[in-house]
C-alpha cells in the first residue's frame, strides 16, 4: 500500500513538474524569441470575430495560398477561445519555427512550439493531435490548425490543480503547507527536474513562514499565474 502511494505520488509529481518545469523556463523562452526576431505591437486583449481574427492574426500573411481551408473546430478555437493576444503570441512562436515561410511547421517541432507557449503536451499527446488531423509525423502543420492544437490542449490541462493535487499528496497532515527544504528536494529531484537557481528563483515568490514552511496553494497560484510580457 505503502509503495503504491508513493509511486501514485511520483507518477502525479512528475506530470505537475513538467508543466512548472516549462513555465519558469517560459521567460528564458519569451526572451529568446524576442532577441531572434523583434515581436511586432500587439494590439489590446479581446475576442473578435472570425472574420477579425483571420485578418488581424496574420493567417493571410503566411502565405495563404499553401493554406487548406479553415475547418469549423479551428474557427470555433480561434474565435470563441482564444484572445486576440494569444493568438498574436502563438504566431510569433510559430513564425520562429516556419523556416521556409510557408504558415507550417514541422510535426517534429510541434512538441517544442507548444511548450515553448506553455502547456506541457506529451509525446502520446502531440501523436494524437497529429493522428486527429490526420497529419503524418514526418508531414507539417498549419497555423489554422495549429491553433486548435493549442487551445485543446489548454483545455485539458489544468496546471495549477495538477500541482497542487501533487503537493496535497504529500501534506500527510493536511495542513497546507510544505517544508521548503522539501518542496526544494521535489523540484529538483522528481519529474522535470529544475536547477538549483530556478528553485531558488522560485521559492523569492514564496512567502517562507518563521518554521521554514512554504503555504503551497499561494505558491502554486503565484508560479502558475500569466507571464508578463517583456
């Protein structure tokens, strides 16, 4: 019994964990991008229509002509779903990797756009949204399509409940909250390890009692909440 827990313990740890483990590499990301290709001003947040979004996201602009028509999920994604910002933001990412201009990237590249946007798909993951596009593995993938991707992904992803049922697991006294000192050995020793300086970087955010604990669920709302622009 003893053993099963701790192995459901790890198996939720390090799902939770890959998930933080992309979103404090996020701004290292965002920074990257910005210095290989300056980010053009993105306009306020909001929903638009479908007739909005297909103009003022650029879809046009990546060379409409190798683009299929846009299905209804992925209009229905864009504009019901995704804000106007998002959408600016995923296209930005996208453009980096759509080397030869043609609004695709490759379905090899899929799995690091996405995270570099911040959700965390697995590898089985990324095969089935491929295998619902009906996109080989060696094929490409559009923008339009792109977009439904990730907002399916957004939708069944739930980070900031993922980390928490994860640290819950180990609050056996259910007091809400952690040692730092274990919440550090988590970070760095389970799932997608962090480095010392990222833990570190984190725990600033934390509010460390006078006994050394960490009140997680703030934490985890602090770590999780929307990055900044830079």
């Amino acid at each position: 019994m003893a053993a099963a827990f701790i192995a459901d313990t790890a198996s939720v740890f390090t799902s939770a964990s890959a998930g933080l483990c992309y979103r404090v590499r996020r701004k290292e990301v965002t920074e990257q991008v910005i210095n290989e290709n300056r980010p053009s001003t993105r306009k306020e947040a909001g929903h638009t229509d479908s007739q909005d979004v297909e103009q003022e996201s650029g879809v046009g602009h990546l060379n409409q002509e190798a683009m299929t028509p846009i299905q209804e999920p992925a209009r229905a994604a864009r504009t019901k779903f995704l804000s106007q910002d998002e959408i600016n933001e995923f296209k930005e990412c996208f453009s980096l990797y759509d080397k030869s201009q043609k609004g695709k990237i490759k379905s090899s590249d899929l799995i690091t756009v996405m995270r570099c946007l911040g959700v965390c798909p697995t590898q089985a993951e990324v095969n089935r949204h491929l295998q619902v596009h009906k996109i080989e593995k060696n094929g490409e993938v559009e923008f339009s399509t792109f977009l439904t991707m990730m907002y399916r992904q957004k939708q069944q992803e739930d980070p900031l409940n993922e980390i928490l049922v994860a640290l819950l697991m180990t609050d056996h006294q259910k007091k809400g909250s952690i040692p730092a000192s274990e919440l550090r050995a988590k970070l760095t020793q389970m799932g997608e390890k962090l480095t010392p300086q990222e833990v570190d970087d984190l725990l600033k955010e934390a509010s460390v009692g006078a006994d050394g604990s960490v009140k997680y669920e703030d934490f985890v709302r602090r770590i999780t909440s929307p990055p900044p622009d830079y």
